[in-house]
C-alpha cells in the first residue's frame, strides 16, 4: 500500500503506544489483526497518533469506518496515486479534524457526494463543485462553543464556522482530497474568531469559505479580515516522524502533545519574524521558559501562541504587522511587554518577580492594516453562476425542517415513567444539545437519578444532580458504568465525604499531556476506567461520580472550580483557605459589558484562568469572594478602526481582605479612531437606469453614503438623525448618498422629507441587502445590519463605516466631516 519505510513507521509508532497502555490497546490489537491487510495499516495510523481521549472514548467500529474509506480511496478513489502517502493519511484518513464529537461519516458522505463530484479534470474542479453541495446542506448559526459532528450538522443544516469548516473538510476527505481546517484563534480588529478550510489541489494548498462556495479558490468574505489577523493556524496530529515534507518546519509554533500548531500566517497577511529572547536577572539566557504571544480581544489577554524557548533563551515566530503582548515565564518568575511588530523585530524579556501590591499601565494595540495579499477576483459571468447556483443550493437547504434529530427528543418525552421531570431534564440542556442527543442517554440518567429526587429541593436536584450535561463533554450514559466500577467502601466513604471523591480521583487517574490534544475531554467512563486524563477531564468525573451517587455537584459558573451540595450551599472541594474579595467600581456612564469592554483574569503559577463576572452590575459597585492571588483586570476600549485603547490593572488579592479595582475606559481622540479602506469597485444606477461606478460617485468630496431599508427600523432612526441635524450637515461641503433598491423608496415618508430638509443628496439604486453583505465584511461592522453607513474621503476611501443603529451615529458622522482632515 504504502513504501515499506512508511509503513514499518506506522507501525514502530504504534507498538511503541501500544506497549506503554496495553489494558487500553489490549482489545484493540485483536481487532486490528482481524482486519484487511491495507486496513490495519490504516487503523495503526489512527490509533497510533490520536489523542488518548478518543481512543479511549469511542468504539473501534467508529475508527474503522475510516480505516476502510481511506483504504478504498487509496486504490480506488477518483484521485488514486495523485496523493504523497504522508498528506493522505494526515489530510484525507485522519479522523479529527479539531474538537468535533467523532462519528461515522466518511463513507456516508462519499455515497452522497460522488455523483456530485461528477468526472472533475482536477481536484481544483471537484473543491468548488463539493463546496456548493455543502451550501445546500448546511449554513451559518451561532451557538456555543461545544463543535458538533459532521453528521450532526449535516442533519441539522447549520452550524457555527468551526463547526460548517468540519463539515466541509469531512466531505472533501470523504472523496480522497486532502483538506484541513484552518482558523484565526482570535482576530485582532474585532472581538471574534473564525475558521475556514483549505484544500490540497494539485500540489498546493488553497483556501474557501466552508458552505460559501464561489467559482474560484483563493476567494472568500474573509480575504480583507485574514489579512488583518496576527497569526492565522492549522494542525498536524501525531508523530511528525510521519510529515516528511508535507509540512515546513519554519512554520511550527509549537508541539503540545499529539498535536502540533503550524503557521499559517504568510498565506494571508504582511509579515515579520520576530525573535523573543528571555533573560533572568542576572542577565544569562533562560532555557525552557514558556513564551506566549497574546491578542487583546473580548477584553483578555488570549494566547494565540505558546512556545519554549532553546538553549539560548530564544523563540522565533512570524506575526502579522499589528499589536500583540509577549509574555514570559518560569517559575515564579516572569515579564511581559506589549509590541508593535511594525516597529519590531526583536524583543528581550528579563524575568523577575513580581512584587504584590497594584499596578496599572495604559496601552494602545493597533490591528494590522487591511492589505490585498489575495485578489479575489472573479468576472461579472462567474458571479452570475455562483448566484444562480447558490440560489438552487439554498432553496434544497431551507426545504431541510427542524434540527434532524426531532425524533430522539419526542421519543424521550413519550415515556411512560416520571413524565413530570422529563420535559425540566431538557431544560438543562442547551439548544445544540437537542440536536445530537439520544433518548435512550437521557433515559438511563432519568431512571437512575430519581432514586434521589426526594432529598433535595427540586431545583438543586434537576440541575445538579439529575442533569446529563457537566461541561462541554459529549453526553453519554455513565452512570450504571460508574456504579459499576466503584467498589461499595468506595461508595460509602465518598457518601460520607465528597471530598474523598477528588482525593481518590487525583490518586488513580494520571494526566498524560504528552498523549492527548488539551483541547479534548476524556469521558467519564473511561477516565476512571482507563486512569487516564487531563485535569478538566478529572474535574468532569468528580461531577459525574458525586451525581451517579446521588451528590449534587457542580462545576461552579464563575471560575469552574469544583463543588458540591451541603447543608443548603455549594461547597468548594479544594478548600480556599485563603479568600479574600474584589470590589469592582466604574462609571455607569461608561456603559462597562463583561467580555465586551473588561474582564478579570486569575494569574495561577504557569497558568491563567478567565473568570466569568458577567452578571455583575458595575453601577451597584459589586464585591465578589474569589481566591486570594493576583489578578489583571482589563479595559479596552474597541475603536472603529480595530484599534484598541486599553488598561491592565494587576491588583492582589489578600486573605480576608477586599480590594477595589476601578474600571476605566481610555477616551480616544478622533485622529485615532479612523480607517482608510478603499471601496471597491462596482457600480450602481440612478434614477433613469444609468449606471455609474461607485467610486466615480464619491471621488472629489467627502461623503456621507448610506445604503437604506426605508420605512423599516433602524433606518428610520438615522434619517429621523438627519433631519433633526440637517442645519449642521447643510452648513458642511460634504455630499449626501443615498441607495435604496428602487425609486420607489423615494415615496416613503421618511426618506422624503429627509431628502427635502438636506441639500447635497444623491440618489442611486442597488441591491441593498446583497450590497450590505458584502460592504459590511469589507468595512468590518454588521454584514446583515442595514442601514450601512459610511463616512468616505475625497479620494473615496472610507474612513468610518458603521450598520444598524448606534446611538450618537449622527454626532460622529458629523465630528469626522467637520474636523478637516477628509
């Protein structure tokens, strides 16, 4: 099947695993030798080089489904022999594709898709004819951060990007074309994150908008925003003694386990290499010191990489051209600075101690420049196609009902046993959840908790006892399985302290990094029957046992520290003899949202934990009770631009003590808070059907352009602005554009008598809501709000952009054109 080099490292690798967990591959090895000789090669890859947790948690038919696809396509896919044996088995047999539930898919999909593929001349061809399959299988929703299966969002037509990039990757593997899931960890002009898929054609990689098909590759609404990230990844799992040169070693940012982060940020963006060196006090360079590379966004630090430094003291990394903190730590000792890369490529670090007490500094961040690194381009025939086929795509899409999975939750309803509490268990459950859950789960949890429903309040007993779901982990039935693995001693000691609970976890289950991706939970059942798991993993199975034995615990919503019910209160399991409270303090009319504009975060020796305050009312000057220690607290105030002016304010936290932590918001000036975009080109009509490009409108003068949905708010909120201001606009030299659909718009009430009280309006017609789409990502603000509005230059560059309606919309507008500098 493959060289005889390739092969005999496959299985070096796997007998190497094998031996160091031979009561987890015990079984496994029986059924790998009953296999097809191409097959067990395959299933040796897997098991081989995935993260413990799966090999542990999901049955050896799950693996195999992909271990005979992939030997199937290796000799009879449409692609056979045009793939080097190192990027099929990471790129086309792999199964994970990042922190999905793992089912059964490739097959299935294969069976869908390959008349759709129909006889492409290349790879290239079949890409962007899968990807309007996928269109017609799945969109966009948002929902929380657990990633359903492929399969699952097949089902049930929607899913969030990370989710829609899975998918598609899935189905463009099921077919024998190498693809993975590429993402932006956070970007850094706005408070989000993304992922989208790139494809092995012919050689090289591209890139695509999963379920957003165009008629070229190296096209997608994220061009502009990926070009302003400041590093973008994707991933390798397993030995990288299995890459050979399918990847480039300049490129690695780290290795953590099974999984390896690659660079990808010279795909998408201006770059700069920048060398990190980290000294000690004395000035000698540190060695094994953990360097990361953090991005303001939703108001923390977040680390979109983390590396080691070598022997001497040094790290390297390529970064887009914007601005990132470089922090560095051993020990107890550490440093951190904030760097502009644009005017940096070196930075040092000297660790020290950090002395307790408090301490602020004020800082700017600014996000890269929006640069054309990928055209993008496709003719006025090619967007009609893409138009007309997304048109056909989207209508077999929205004949797909419901979540696919109507049926499990309707069968649970309907049983005969303790109908009163079956409808309050789903309660518990999140809204993804009942897109992938399975009765015959929900009814073995029901059948077993109920056994305690009498001894506690019902509310305590539906949400911390009798509820399935404990974190982010996938739902399974461990409760009889538990029992089962517990001797009786065990029980009744643990009855008698649930704090024995975590002391026997901690004594019993290992945490293995080096085997596991830290992304992934282990389940329950085979944690505590394998031994094996990560802290998070560990924290889940104290949950879990405490409520098969009828304890209500949790894992608290604050900072997800352990807990359980006693004496009518939660209870932490590892005692925090040292607590001490934060008063947090701020300005109501700064309009302070947790996430959004600040947030607190626990610094732990070799770690940081994000608390959620996000119930907090800062006008009510909260205290909280947390854990004596230090903590950053973060204010950052987003501009239009992606700039960020921001405060980290460290502050300790002293047993038995309170401290005040005051919220501030840094003000900007106006010069700061502007963007220079160019519009892009197209063109419009005016009233008699003359089309003129954009550009050719707006160039010559500043303007105000608004594309409109008159009559409908919050479009009638900004023109009621404008024509309350029309002195003030009219006492200006900058023109007003206005583009509605059609001349009819001219007839609604509103927009006529605004267009009577201003007096340098122009009108045009255009497709509004398509337009919005498309400016909206462009100038980076609401793609689906309308009205979009836009402050341009005499050179028609737009300077502020802004969709739906904000208030004080009109005071800016007007702050930016009588300020001059347009």
């Amino acid at each position: 099947m493959f060289s005889e080099k390739f092969t005999a490292k496959i299985g070096e690798l796997y007998t190497d695993r094998s031996s160091r967990m031979p009561a987890l591959f015990s079984d496994i090895d029986v059924k790998i030798g009953a296999c097809a000789p191409d097959t067990q090669v395959l299933l040796r890859y897997l098991y081989g080089n995935m993260p413990v947790s799966d090999a542990a948690g999901y049955p050896f038919e799950t693996f195999l489904d992909y271990a005979e696809h992939g030997a199937f396509l290796w000799e009879n896919g449409p692609f056979k022999g045009q793939v080097k044996e190192e990027i099929f088995c990471q790129y086309v047999v792999y199964h994970r594709i990042n922190t999905e539930d793992i089912s059964p898919c490739r097959s299935f999909f294969y069976g869908k898709v390959k008349e759709e593929a129909g006889s492409p001349d290349t790879m290239e061809e079949a890409v962007l004819a899968l990807n309007y399959w996928c269109a017609g299988e799945a969109t966009y929703r948002a929902s929380d951060d657990r990633t359903a299966s492929p399969m699952t969002v097949y089902r049930s037509a929607h899913g969030r990007c990370g989710e829609e990039s899975t998918f598609t990757v899935s189905v463009l593997r099921s077919m024998g074309i190498p693809a993975r899931q590429v993402y932006a960890p956070r970007w850094s002009h706005c408070d989000d994150n993304h992922a989208w898929v790139e494809a092995w054609c012919d050689g090289a990689w591209h890139f695509l908008g999963a379920c957003e098909p165009e008629e070229v590759l190296d096209k997608g609404w994220f061009l502009h925003a990926s070009s302003r990230a400041m590093l973008i990844h994707s991933r390798w799992y397993g030995s990288l003694e299995l890459a050979g040169d399918a990847i480039d070693t300049k490129n690695l940012v780290c290795t953590q386990g099974m999984t390896t982060e690659l660079n990808e940020i010279a795909t998408y963006a201006n770059t700069k290499r920048i060398k990190i060196t980290v000294l000690d006090e004395e000035g000698k360079p540190v060695q094994g010191a953990e360097v990361r590379v953090e991005v303001l966004n939703y108001s923390e630090f977040f680390p979109v990489a983390v590396m080691e430094t070598k022997e001497a003291g040094n790290a390297e990394i390529e970064l887009g051209l914007g601005s990132c903190r470089i922090s560095a730590a051993k020990g107890d000792m550490e440093s951190s600075e904030i760097v502009d890369v644009r005017e940096c490529a070196e930075i040092v670090l000297k660790l020290e101690k950090k002395s307790s007490g408090t301490e602020s500094v004020v800082f700017e961040c600014f996000a890269p420049q929006d640069a054309v690194i990928h055209s993008g381009f496709v003719t006025e025939e090619q967007r009609r196609q893409q138009k007309e086929k997304l048109a056909f795509r989207t209508a077999h899409r929205l004949n797909k009902k419901g979540t696919g999975n109507e049926g499990e939750v309707e069968a649970f309803l309907r049983g005969a046993t303790y109908s009163e509490y079956r409808s309050q268990l789903l309660d518990t459950l999140s809204e993804k959840d009942h897109m992938d859950l399975k009765a015959s789960v929900l009814e073995a949890h029901l059948n077993h908790a109920m056994q305690y429903a009498d001894r506690y309040p019902s509310d305590i007993f539906v949400n911390y006892v009798l509820a399935p779901r404990i974190s982010t982990e996938l739902l399974t039935d461990y409760r009889q399985r538990i029992e089962g693995l517990l001797a009786e001693n065990q029980k009744e000691l643990f009855l008698s302290s649930p704090d024995s609970v975590w002391s026997f976890i901690e004594e019993h289950v290992k945490e293995q990094p080096g085997e596991e991706y830290d992304a992934l939970l282990t389940l329950p059942v085979p944690c505590l029957k394998y031994g094996i798991g990560s802290r998070q993993s560990k924290e889940i199975l104290f949950v879990a046992i405490c409520r098969t034995l009828g304890i209500p615990a949790r894992l608290n919503p604050v900072d997800h520290a352990m807990e359980y019910y006693k004496d009518g209160r939660f209870l932490p399991v590892i005692a925090l003899e040292t607590v001490g409270k934060l008063k947090v303090c701020g300005e109501a009319s700064q309009n302070f949202v947790y996430f959004q504009n600040w947030a607190v975060t626990r610094k732990h020796p070799g770690e940081r934990k994000l608390l959620d305050l996000s119930d907090l009312r800062i006008d009510q000057n909260p205290e909280v009770s947390v854990p004596a220690g230090v903590y950053e607290v973060v204010t950052a105030n987003r501009l239009p631009n992606g700039n960020i002016l921001g405060r980290v304010e460290e502050v300790t936290v002293e047993p038995g003590k309170t401290v005040v932590t005051e919220l501030k918001l840094e003000e900007a000036e106006l010069s700061q808070m502007l963007e220079c975009v160019a519009m892009p080109p197209f063109e419009v009509e005016d009233l008699n059907g003359v089309k003129t490009g954009i550009t050719d409108i707006l160039k010559g003068s500043a303007n105000l352009t608004v594309w409109l949905s008159e009559g409908q708010e919050p479009t009638e909120h900004i023109l009621n602005e404008l024509c309350e201001r029309a002195e003030e606009f009219n006492r200006g030299e900058a023109g007003v554009v206005f583009l509605v659909n059609n001349g009819e718009a001219l007839k609604q009430p509103t927009l006529h008598k605004t267009m009577q009280l201003l007096d340098h309006v122009q009108v045009f017609c255009d497709c509004v809501e398509e337009r919005v789409s498309v400016l909206g990502r462009r100038f980076y603000v609401d793609p689906e709000s309308i009205p979009l509005i836009l402050v341009t230059d005499k050179e028609a560059n737009c300077v502020y952009a802004a969709s739906g309606y904000n208030v004080g919309t009109a005071d800016m507008i007007l702050k930016i054109l009588n300020a001059g500098i347009l």
